[in-house]
C-alpha cells in the first residue's frame, strides 16, 4: 500500500526528522552505506542522518530506495526546478513503484519489474559451460555456450 | 585528527581491480574462474558500496550495446564501422571488435542473472535501435554487483572485495605497476595493495569543466559527480601512453536535469526541431557535407548533430525542443481503433516515464515540477557541459594492447588490454579508442582485462616486495592534506579561508573556471584556440604548485582533495592534446576556432605520456593501423 508523504522544502536529498530513526537497530544506516558519492552522515547527536554536501547529490535516489523508514525524499534542484513536484518510489525485490505528483496536484502511479531471481541467488556461470582451459584463448568464462 | 593513530594496513593479492562500477564487475566475474583454476588471488576495491557504484549506480532504461550475432541480426564488422565513423574515424577497430565479438554472451549471462530484458510476443529482445536494446534497468547494477561478489566468494579465501576505499595512486617498482595505494573513507586506515597485476577500472571524469548549473543543480551532472578522473590520474602517473584525450564527450539531453533522449529519438522516433518548429538536421543538411566523409554516413555523428543544433542556437533559433508531443501523436494516430488507440497512448506514456525513472529520476522529477506531460508538450534539450567517458562517444583513456588475433602489429603487446606500463591494465571508461562500448560493452571489457591478466600473474610469479620507506613515503603524502589543515587552520576565524591552503572545493570550481573560459566549455559555445588553450595551460601550472597546499578537514573532505588531483591532471592532458591536434573534428564536442577545418593529415591517434623520470609530457602523433 502507497502512503502518500508531505513534501518539505529543505535539500536535493533530506531526511524527515520524526521519520528517521538513525537505523538504530543496524550496526550503520542504510543511507550511508549506500550513498555512492559518500554524503549521508549520522549525526551522533541527534541520531538523524544527513546529507553533508547537497550540491554534490546526484539526485540518484539510492538512500530514498534503501531506507527503511521512508525518511528520505528528494527535492528538486531549487537553481531549476519550480517547487511542489515529488517523485517518491517504493522498491520491493522484485518490483518498483513510483508515485509521481505534479506542482498543479495531478498524481500519476507506476509500477515496473526490476528483477527476475530472488535477491542473493545468483549463480555467476548461469549454467553456461566454458567450453576451454586455456588461459591464453580468446574464449571467456562461459563461452562459447553464452554467446 | 590526531594523525599518529592512522593505521597502516598492507594487503597482499595476485590481481587488483580498482573501482565497482561495469567494468570491475565484469574483471571481478572473469578472473574469479581463472585464477580458481591456478590458485590466484583476486581482490576488487571500490571507492563506494558496488551494489550501487559507478554510472549505473541509478539504474539504466537500455543496453546499448547488443549485436545478436548468434540471430543473424548484426555483425562484429558492422558494429565496427558504425563506431569509427562516429567518432569521425578516430578509433582502434581491434578493441572495438573484441568487445564486440564477446558482449551478447556479457547480455545474455545478466538476462539469466535476473535482469528482465523487454521482449516482443515473439520472445525476442525489443530493440530500442539498431544496437540497444530495452530494459527495467532500476536494479541492473544490484544484479550484477550481486553476481560479481559471487564469484569473487567462489574464489574462498582467495577472493575479496573492499568497500569505501579511495584509491590515490599506483605503487611502482621501477617501471613495474605493483600495486596502488589508498585510505578509507571511514575510519583512520591508510591501505597499501601489493599485486602483480592491477586492473584499472574506476570510470571516467565529471567536473573537470564547469557544469551548467552551479547552484544545488551543480550535483546533477550528465555522467555521475562521483567519477572523478580517477582512472586517468592512474594511468598517467604510472607511466602508461594515453590516447585520445581531446576527445571529449558532449552529450544532448533534456535541458537542466540531462534525461536520456536515446528512447526519444529511436523508440518513438522523436524529432528535434528549433523554437519555429524547423527540424534542423534537414535544414542544415549542407553543413554536414563539410566533414565528409562522416558527415554523409547513417546515423549522422553524434558530434555533428550537436553541431548543427549548436549553429541554431548561434543563429538565435533556440530554444530547441524535443517534440514529444507529436512522436507520440503520431504513435496513436497510426491506430485506427479507437479503444486500441488509447490503450497504445497509455502504454507509451508509461514507457515515456520508466525511462527516466529508470536512469535520470531527477528528469521526472523536472517534468512533475514544470507540469509537463510530454504526450502534450514538448521539452527543451541542450548540449551539457564536457566530460571524459570512453565508454560513451567520447574516447578519452589509456593506450591499451589489442588481441593477437585482431590487433595489426604494433597494436598488440602481449596482453589484452595492458597500458603501456608493464603489470597494469585498464578497462570501462580508463581504456581509451575503444567508444561507444557503453555498460555491457565496459563489463565485457573488463572480462577480456581480467582474464589477461590473470594470465600475467601467472607468467610473473614472483612476489613483489614493497620497502617500508616506499610506504611511509606514500603515507606522508596520501595524509599531507590533513596534516596541513591540522598545522594552520587554527590561524584564521574561519576553516574554509586561510592563506596557508585551499580547500578542495574551491580548488574544484578554480580548475572549472579555467577550463570553461579557456578551453572551450559551454559558456564559450566550445570553442577555443592555441592562444586561450596556452594561457589555460598557464594558469593551471599555478594550480598544480597549489595542489600541493589542499587541506582537508576530514576524511571526506581528504577524499575531496585528491579527487580534485585527479581532475587537474585530466584536465592537463586535455588542453595538452587539443593544442596538439591543430584541426577541427568533432566539431559538436569542440571547435578550434584557428583550425576550423578537418584535416586529412590528422586522421591520426594524437597520444601523450606523463615521464614519471621526468616530469615532462611527450606528445606522440600514432597512425590509425
């Protein structure tokens, strides 16, 4: 089920305080263990992670998609986009779905596959044999089978 | 920070990857069978968490790069062709051709994997164009990452992988790459690697010229803000040849939030017209008749039809539009039942958002914000700002061997995809002259480097030995930026503005600004000459003595600091070798407003090399073979 979130004015990627709850029960917070470009920070203070350096956010949507609590939004770059627009997913293992609301209200809903195996089985030969042992050859793990 | 309770940490392995991204994941993947057979160790370094690193870290809408030869639908040859001429014949057919001959099998393994590929009622692959093909691509990094931790775990002991390691540089013995060395971005760790064969795989370079947007919007670059010149800075400092490094990659895409315009173009056959509506790749058609003979060859250049758009706007026809609203009009109009019709408007407003949603969400997030639906209004596109990718349309990377069987003599020097440095090789947006080889194309190449590698460890056994002085030296200077903050910056009321240092991200915009105004960035419309490239050169001599004072903070901030490194050397070799081609020709990715033209003379390789002994730049003019 969607639960629709309020969007607030303050960064390209924020945290909604009363959401976050510092992943308390995990040995790090999801957001910093996924940021690609390293700017979700726990505050130790607080207990409320961060983005440290929003002009250095790609807006790729890793720590809204990872958190566990929905904490994270993204609000558009203020340098070019007019405000009220929101974009906000919901990843499951096999499926995304995003919820899409304009700056006039209007709402639109997708719902895309994103994988066909279960999360954490994938056997890397796929069952492909590699038709040589020959270090030296031209014939690549897997190949010719794979080809 | 107290400096003295840094942890020197040394790891031992056999191959070294360096980076997460496509092509590190596909090394990983490779060398994990082969060096199980021979007993090696394989270790992956990563900057960042692999399942969401490098330029696919958000996901991707479509693989661009599938033949299907094995369906009879292209040819390896073919393929060739298509590239060479898109780079206005500026490639090395051998490393296009190996790619080419090995990606289906790098597809079909990510299919099974867990990738869901689009399929026609057929069963067959949807094809966006003639060589991509579409996907639902959000987790197509997670899946392949995934499938690369597996096989480094196959390996047992043998095989293993660090995150949030930031590599600086390599470690050489003589003329030798054995090794690199790093930090964690974490905790107080400096890391040494000793191997005996190094795979550079750690992407290409973003910010090195100034981004349109310098507010919030300077993060939402085209290519990740993350991938920051690393692999060049590697290759360079050890020594290795480079290639192609005034190619540059300019790519046209959705203006401010730089949405992918491929499935525009190609699935709904989208035209780009100016503000009155004219499509000026028609208009225009004479110009291309100038560059000749690329010009006349399908599918025009992408530099040219940058090119051309450009010349609109110089004519004050902007702004230019992607006119969405009729490609998918006339999508619908085709279908003369009523119910059907609006069954196909659904679907394709439906595909019209995954594929940003898939890759650029930032682009939906702008149409939601602006009110756009694109089935009724068009969307303005622009030419972004430069960047260093060769795994795209541009061709910036090391000077790497071709396989004996295809690489015509001095091409080939013993290992696939080895630099010119003995022991290291280079793969992904690190190997140069080898475009357009795209996600699936940098994985597979970084399975061909990884199983040549190995092969290289196997024929150099020995173990290599790093002297304790040679690690305490390289500790000094990977920890200097923090030493120099911690020695000045109580000095001053404010950490950021100290005559002692710069901070690296002044540092940044300081090598943006240079590289913008002086060799040809977008605020100059991409164009530059021997005059403004010599004083740019000039002015960034300046900025290497003043490397030498960053400061950093913090480790993060530290990290920040050598990325800038990074990207000042990129940009060195960058204005080296623009001044070196005296020509003009990609004239959609920069102008040299002194030599207009194309030349015949220069349908050539223009090369350089970084003397380690020296510190002199050689510049070497290489025949296309």
């Amino acid at each position: 089920m969607f639960v629709w979130i309020t969007n607030q004015e303050i960064m390209p990627s924020f945290v909604i305080t009363e959401k976050c709850d510092g992943c308390k029960a995990q040995d790090r917070t999801a957001c910093q263990y996924i940021c690609p470009n390293d700017l979700m920070v726990l505050d130790t203070t607080s207990n409320k992670a961060y983005n440290r350096a929003v002009d250095m956010c790609w807006e790729c949507y890793s720590c809204v998609k990872i958190c566990p609590t929905q904490a994270i939004e993204i609000r558009g770059y203020a340098d070019f986009m007019p405000l009220g627009g929101v974009v906000q997913p919901l990843r499951s293992t096999d499926s995304i779905m995003w919820a899409v609301r304009f700056r006039n209200k209007m709402v639109k809903r997708f719902k895309f596959p994103i994988r066909t195996t279960p999360e954490g089985s994938i056997e890397p030969d796929a069952g492909f044999s590699t038709g040589t042992d020959d270090l030296k050859s031209t014939v690549l793990r897997t190949e010719p089978d794979s080809l | 920070m107290n400096l003295d309770n840094f942890e020197t940490v040394v790891v031992e392995t056999d191959l070294l990857i360096l980076g997460g991204g496509m092509a590190a994941c596909g090394a990983a993947f490779e060398a994990a069978h082969w060096a199980k057979k021979h007993g090696l160790r394989v270790c992956l370094v990563d900057k960042a968490s692999m399942e969401r690193s490098g330029a696919v870290a958000m996901g991707l809408s479509a693989i661009n790069l599938y033949l299907g030869v094995s369906k009879g639908n292209n040819t390896v040859d073919e393929y060739v062709n298509y590239v060479k001429n898109d780079l206005m014949g500026i490639a090395r057919k051998d490393l296009v051709a190996n790619i080419a001959r090995h990606v289906d099998s790098s597809v079909h393994l990510f299919e099974k994997w867990g990738l869901p590929i689009w399929k026609d009622d057929e069963g067959n692959y949807v094809n966006e164009g003639r060589w991509q093909i579409m996907i639902h691509g959000e987790s197509y990094k997670n899946i392949v990452s995934e499938a690369a931790k597996n096989a480094l775990k196959e390996l047992g002991e043998n095989g293993s992988y660090y995150e949030r390691i930031f590599i600086i540089e390599p470690v050489m013995i003589g003329d030798r790459c054995v090794g690199a060395m790093g930090f964690s971005v974490r905790e107080n760790k400096f890391y040494v690697f000793k191997a005996k064969a190094v795979l550079d795989s750690m992407g290409g370079a973003v910010h090195v010229f100034r981004p349109r947007s310098v507010g919030e919007g300077l993060g939402r670059s085209w290519y990740p803000p993350f991938n920051s010149g690393a692999s060049t800075y590697f290759t360079l400092k050890a020594g290795a040849e480079m290639t192609c490094q005034e190619v540059r990659f300019v790519p046209v895409r959705f203006k401010d939030s730089y949405g992918p315009v491929g499935a525009w173009f190609l699935l709904f056959k989208s035209k780009a017209t100016n503000a009155k509506g004219e499509d000026y790749m028609e208009t225009r058609a004479a110009e291309l008749e100038k560059w000749a003979p690329y010009g006349a060859s399908k599918p025009t250049p992408a530099n040219l039809r940058n090119y051309l758009m450009l010349l609109e706007l110089e004519a004050g026809n902007g702004p230019i539009y992607m006119r969405t609203d009729e490609a998918i009009q006339k999508l619908v109009a085709e279908i003369p039942d009523e119910k059907e019709a609006r069954r196909k408007m659904k679907e394709l407003e439906s595909e019209a958002w995954e594929d940003f949603l898939d890759m650029t969400v930032s682009q939906a997030l702008n149409w939601a914000s602006h009110n756009i639906m694109p089935e009724e209004s068009p969307s303005e596109i622009s030419a972004c700002e430069p960047y260093f990718i060769s795994s795209h349309s541009g061709a910036s990377g090391a000077w790497v061997s071709g396989p004996v069987d295809l690489a015509p003599g001095e091409h080939h020097w013993g290992y696939d995809n080895m630099t010119t440095t003995k022991g290291l090789f280079a793969a992904g947006d690190a190997s140069g002259a080898s475009s357009h080889k795209f996600s699936s194309g940098s994985f597979t190449e970084g399975r061909i480097a990884g199983k040549a590698a190995i092969a290289f460890c196997m024929d150099h056994p020995d173990a290599i030995k790093i002297s304790d002085e040679q690690i305490a030296a390289m500790k000094e200077k990977a920890l200097m930026p923090l030493k120099i903050f911690e020695e000045h910056s109580g000095y001053t009321n404010d950490v950021d503005v100290n005559p002692n240092y710069i901070k690296p991200k002044m540092f940044m915009f300081r090598l943006q600004k240079i590289m913008d105004e002086y060799a040809g960035g977008a605020s100059v419309g991409f164009k530059t000459s021997d005059a403004l490239l010599t004083k740019g050169l000039e002015y960034l001599q300046f900025m290497k003595e003043d490397a030498e004072k960053l400061a950093a903070g913090d480790l993060n901030e530290l990290m920040r600091c050598w990325e800038n490194v990074h990207r000042m050397w990129q940009a060195e070799s960058h204005i080296r070798t623009v001044l070196f081609r005296e020509e003009t020709r990609w004239p959609g990715y920069y102008f040299r407003t002194d030599y207009p033209e194309m030349k015949e003379d220069w349908e050539a390789f223009a090369n350089c090399r970084w003397d380690p002994e020296t510190g002199e730049w050689e510049m070497i003019k290489r025949e296309l073979l």
